[in-house]
C-alpha cells in the first residue's frame, strides 16, 4: 500500500488520509538510508473537536460576510477572523501527520517542522496503557484540535512533551537526559519492534 501525500482539507481525520489497508507502515530508502513510516489517525475525540472547531470557525468567519452586503465590515471583526485563521493553521502546521523510523533518529513529521529524537539519546520506549498514565492535565499545547501536542503532565507519569493523535495509548519515550515523548503511531507493536531491531532493512 502506498502512503498518500497529504493535501490539506480542513475535514481530513489524520495527517497521512484515511486509506484502508493490511498495514499502515511502508519501508523505504532515502539517500541510501532505510527508513520506515507510520501513519498517525485521529481518535474519536480528535476528530469531533477538528470537526467542530472547523464547522464553528467557518460559521463564524463566513456569517458576517453573508449579513453585511454592503462591504462595511467592523475592523474589529477583521481582526478577529485574522486571528482565527492563525490560530488554526498554526495548530494543524504543528499537529503530528505520521512518523519515521531510521538508523539514526525518531522523527516525528509535522508541516512546520520536523522533531527529530536521536536513537543513541533513547534510554527506553515501551507501550503505555491510558491506566498507567492516571490524570493528564495539558499544561501548555493543544488538546484535541488535529490532535495533541505540546506539554503535558501525567499524575503518574510526571511531565512530557505530547506529539500525539489519540489519548487512549501510546508510546513513552523516555531519553537519558531525563525528557519524556509521546507518539502515537498506528502499529504500536511494529513500531516498537521495528526500533528494538538493529537494523532497519
């Protein structure tokens, strides 16, 4: 199966499509260096609040262009539907689209810039059940508009840093300077597998 490139629609429910297949990891090279890729789907929690965060700021961008016909817009609401429209571009170019597995780093592949976690800086990375994590309380970052991402806090887990797209399970990376990730691919068993190998081939 082959991955889609994405093409942004305000209605799309994962950064990579939502293409049905036997896997959701492809294998392949880049400059001589095997590489592999996992896709990132919403939650049902992710997708009714993108969604209704879309209906809603359309709703209110469009309204008064619809009521005021004679072009006499308030400066006010410009303004205001200038920030709206920020304030969800930035949110979807920072939002989790899937992530890639190399040799040498985990990357987690955003529209506006990459993060990218070197292996050799990789204490442990293990699967995490939603009652293994107990309260989480977002202390800085989005939760639920095309996903979560930023700082989180765990009453369990202590504090990490969240580049997920579900809530429910995830994978916790924890580094040897004591820094706390969050990512939540498709196949979780692969993927934890597939970094534990020593090669990628």
């Amino acid at each position: 199966m082959r991955l889609r490139a994405f093409v942004f629609h305000p209605l799309h429910l994962s950064g990579e499509g939502l293409g049905m297949g036997a896997s959701n990891t492809k294998r392949q090279t880049t400059n001589n260096k095997p590489q592999m890729n996992y896709k990132a789907s919403f939650d049902n929690l992710t997708k009714n609040v993108t969604i209704g965060v879309t209906i809603l700021f359309a709703f209110i961008f469009l309204l008064p262009i619809i009521i005021i016909k004679d072009g006499s817009d308030n400066q006010n609401a410009i303004y205001t539907r200038v920030a709206m429209l920020l304030f969800y571009f930035i949110t979807y170019g920072f939002s989790t689209k899937s992530y890639q597995l190399t040799p040498e780093e985990v990357i987690i592949r955003r529209l506006l810039g990459n993060v990218k976690i070197k292996r050799s800086e990789i204490l442990s990375i293990e699967i995490i059940e939603k009652e293994q994590m107990g309260w989480i309380i977002r202390t800085f970052g989005v939760g639920g508009l095309f996903g979560y991402w930023g700082k989180f806090s765990s009453s369990k887990l202590g504090s990490m840093t969240w580049y997920a797209t579900r809530k429910n399970r995830i994978i916790l990376i924890k580094t040897i300077n004591n820094k706390r990730f969050v990512i939540t691919p498709d196949e979780m068993e692969q993927f934890v597998s597939d970094f534990n190998s020593s090669t990628i081939s």
